[in-house]
C-alpha cells in the first residue's frame, strides 16, 4: 500500500510535465514525421517506432532528480513512476499513431500491443541511461534505436571486424532492446514479450539503485 | 552525549564518514526549538554533517538518531526534513501542486491541510500557485523550505538556505525560521558565510576538516571585545598582539583594558586617529577556529 502510494505521489509530479511542457509538442512532431514517413510502410514498423522513440523522448523528462526522496518514499517507487512517466506517453502515441493509419480489428490489439512492447522495454533502457549519464545520452540510444535496432544483428555483424568485436557487436543487438525483436510480439511470441519485461525489470532496477546511491550514499 | 539522547531532537554520537567529504568523531546534539548553526569553510564537512543528520548520508561509525529513531530510517523521514543547496523542483508545476504530491508520502487524510500549513509556516502562501520553474533563487529557497517543514517534521536541516542571498531575502527568510523553531521544531543550517546566521542561530559548531573545532552558544562566542585603531598611515609592523587592517591596527581586549592596549599604540609611535571597541563577529570566530587549528 505505503508503495503504491509512493508511486501515485511520484506520478503526481511526473503527469503534468507531459502537459506542460515541449515534450507534447515534441511527440506529436515525432508521431507525424513517423506517419509522414511511414506512409507507405508497414503499420507494425510505425508502432515500434512511435512506442521506443516516445519512450526515449519521455525519458528525457521523466528521468530527473525529485525532491521527494527527502520524503517517505523509497527509490523502486520513484523509479516505476518515472518508468510509468515514460511509459505511458510513448503508449498514447503508439495509440493515436496505429489508429491515424487505419488498422482496425484485431489486427489493431496484435500492432499496439508489439509499440507498447518497444516501449515498455526501451523506457525501461533510457531511464536507467539517464539517470547513469544524463538525459544527453540519451540521443546516442535514439539513434542506436533508429538505425542498429530497426533490423537483425546479422544485417549489421558483418560489417564488424571479425574476432572480438565481432562477438561483442552480435552480443549487444542481440541483447539490447531492438525494434525487429519486438515485431514477434504481435505475431504472439512470448520470448519477445519476456524480451522486453526483462529490459523493463533491469532499467527499473538500475534506475532505482542511482536514486538510492542519491538518496542514501554509503559513507564508506 | 549518549545520556543526552533521549530527550534532543536530534543526535549524532562519534559521527565517522570519509566520503564525500570527511568527518572525523561529530557529535551535536539540538533539542527542540533549538535553532542551531553549522559554519566553517568550504570542504569542512558541512554538507556531509547535515545529510548525515538527515538520513541521507550514513556514517561509517558512530550514530544519528532523530527523536529517538535511527536517520534514514522510514519513520526517521517523517520527522526530519532536509533541504539541500540545490534544490530542484519540476518546473512544469505549479508549488501547490508539488507539496500537494509530497504530502501524500506523508499519508494521512488532511494533505491540503498539510500543505495550507507548511505555506503559512513559510509564509510562501503568495507562492502556492506559481509555476516552480518561474521562481526566483530566493523564491526557490522559501519553497524548498516549505516542502521541508511539510508532514510536521520536528527537525529541519538546510543545507546553505540563506546563502548567496541579498540581505533583504536573508531576513525575509530568517522570519520563518523562527516561525519553524517556535513551533518546536529543531533547526540545524548551514553556513559558508557566517554573517548569514548572526541573529538567527542560538549555537554555533564550527568545523574545520571534519572535526568541529569549536562549538558553544552564541552569545559565548562572540563575547570577545576587539579594540580597532584606525591609524593616520599603515605601520610598518604592528604592536605585540596587533595585527593590521585595511584601516590601522586592531587586537583583542582578552586580559587587559582598551587603555592599556593604546598605551602599546603609542608606545610603538603610533599615529592613532580614532579608536573603537566592538564585538568579535562569527566570522573572525570561524577564522580564528580555523586558524588556531593549524
């Protein structure tokens, strides 16, 4: 109960933020350059992009220093909360994105469900990147979404130098939220849905150790 | 000091921390009511006192306790409030919508009654609506310590509230720490400039690398009279015990009169315009704390 109303109380002071400040305007400047470009592609693509690229433009207000962890509150709950403050403006615009293309049915559920996904797990990486290096940092996963994530590692695996860099480039787009892997979400694969809880669980967990090592640092 | 405890509002036994900055065996102890002063110069170790004291720093030795609960503990955060040199608040929203969010931490069915108090407390009532991000820096202040006092804390602790401020907001800003304080609630605060807590702090703790070094009511510590000569031209070397300033020469009137202090001016051959007697500031107290420590 004490949690979830630390998590209401922090929402409170994320919610209008979303309102109030150029992040609206800069989600719907994101969800009509994805629409305009996109026009003739394939709504799922468009989905994806809107819920990670919202989700990393929410993070970059939602993932800042709070005055209430000089309250009774705890770090896991100021993180879901700015988790959620990510989270739920990229959904919105996956939402309103999916249905300015006309998917209807349940097609409609399969490609929002697979944006939400992207979302879900990307929130979840731009929080923890945020608060670890600040909101600039940002940009790099951004374009890191943009580019590496929106294909398979094989596409990109080759044009690394074989040997070691070689495995450490597959091992990060392997393991690293991308666009192609959440795509299996609407086609019902449950190793994609697991995908990006697990990236969702790790930026929570990490997200909320920095504002504990804020909030409370080990004097050693 | 441990016999202490149980009846302050807050206390730090043997107090040991070696980051950020270093403490080295800190022990105070305020009762409620009690507004009290930390000063000393940059990188002594205040800050990391008062995040101890408030929960937020924990100690590698020793103990804080704030009325009777470990700091950092959850009921601890009910009691002590903290704010920090920068304070951030969202800037999107308005100062009653962010206490009203910071009220329900507290629980409790009255959060507007809580945040209508902790306004008036402050007297940032004429705040409530402004938006965070449009307040001035002395605006911020009051706010943050608003939201310091907000949920009934019995101990406050601000970290540099009054400083880099003008002397206006300073005393506009004393006005409810005082406010704070009469309600019982303990006050410890910060200083880089001592003159910022003259007329405000009942007892002083000045710390110099992490010790407190000197430590005492007020009024006790700025007892010492200082006879200041104001000479016609600056002397080559001053009397025994003298020492030079912008306008002459001044020492303190520790074991002997203003009489015979001048009679060693004149001795020296002196030419004495005026003379003055005053009492020693906190600042030449930080300093000489600081510099006997050497």
């Amino acid at each position: 109960m004490h949690f979830l109303r630390c998590v209401l109380a922090e929402w409170g002071l994320i919610r209008p933020q979303v309102f109030r400040t150029r992040l609206g305007l800069w989600l719907l400047a994101l969800g009509a350059a994805l629409l305009w470009l996109g026009r003739s592609a394939d709504p799922l693509t468009v989905a994806l992009q809107a819920g990670a690229f919202g989700a990393v433009l929410a993070a970059s207000t939602a993932g800042t220093a709070t005055p209430s962890l000089f309250h009774p509150t705890t770090p896991l709950a100021v993180a879901v909360a700015q988790w959620l403050g990510a989270v739920v403006p990229a959904t919105i615009l996956t939402v309103l994105a999916t249905l300015a293309l006309g998917v209807s049915g349940q097609r409609f559920g399969a490609v929002v469900l697979a944006g939400v996904g992207a979302a879900v797990a990307v929130a979840g990486c731009a929080l923890a990147i945020a608060l670890l290096l600040g909101r600039t940092a940002l940009v790099a996963l951004f374009l890191c979404m943009a580019v590496a994530g929106a294909a398979p590692p094989e596409h990109f695996v080759a044009m690394a130098e074989p040997g070691g860099w070689r495995v450490i480039a597959a091992s990060a787009l392997e393991l690293g939220p991308a666009l192609w892997r959440y795509r299996d979400i609407a086609m019902g694969d449950a190793g994609a849905l697991a995908h990006a809880a697990a990236w969702a669980a790790l930026g929570i967990v990490v997200a909320s150790g920095v504002l504990r090592r804020a909030d409370a640092r080990a004097g050693e | 000091m441990h016999a202490l405890a149980s009846n302050q509002a807050l206390t730090l036994v043997d107090v040991w921390v070696s980051s950020p900055r270093r403490l080295e065996g800190v022990s105070l102890a305020l009762v409620p009511g009690e507004v009290a002063g930390v000063v000393g110069p940059s990188g002594a170790g205040k800050s990391s006192l008062l995040e101890v004291a408030a929960g937020i720093l924990i100690p590698s030795r020793g103990s804080a306790v704030v009325c009777g609960v470990p700091a950092g503990s959850r009921p601890a955060r009910h009691l002590v409030g903290y704010a920090g040199r920068r304070a951030a608040f969202p800037a999107a929203l308005t100062v009653r919508e962010t206490l009203t969010s910071l009220a329900r931490l507290h629980g409790g069915p009255r959060q507007t009654a809580m945040v209508e108090r902790a306004l008036e407390l402050t007297g940032a009532g004429t705040l409530a609506d402004v938006r965070a991000g449009r307040l001035a820096v002395a605006d911020r202040r009051r706010i943050a310590l608003t939201q310091a006092v907000l949920g009934g804390r019995r101990v406050v602790v601000l970290d540099e509230l009054l400083s880099g401020l003008d002397p206006v907001a300073r005393r506009d800003l004393r006005h409810p720490l005082g406010r704070i304080a009469a309600e019982g609630v303990a006050v410890l605060i910060a200083a880089t400039d001592p003159s910022a807590l003259e007329g405000l702090v009942a007892r002083v703790f000045v710390l110099r690398e992490g010790r407190i070094v000197r430590a005492g009511v007020l009024s006790g510590l700025l007892r010492d009279r200082i006879l200041e000569v104001i000479l016609d031209r600056p002397p080559a070397e001053p009397p025994p015990g003298f020492r030079i300033t912008a306008s002459g020469v001044e020492t303190p009137l520790t074991g002997r009169t203003p009489e015979a202090a001048l009679a060693l001016c004149r001795a020296h051959r002196l030419a004495v315009r005026a003379t003055r007697v005053r009492l020693k500031s906190l600042e030449e107290v930080v300093l000489d704390a600081h510099d006997g420590a050497r």
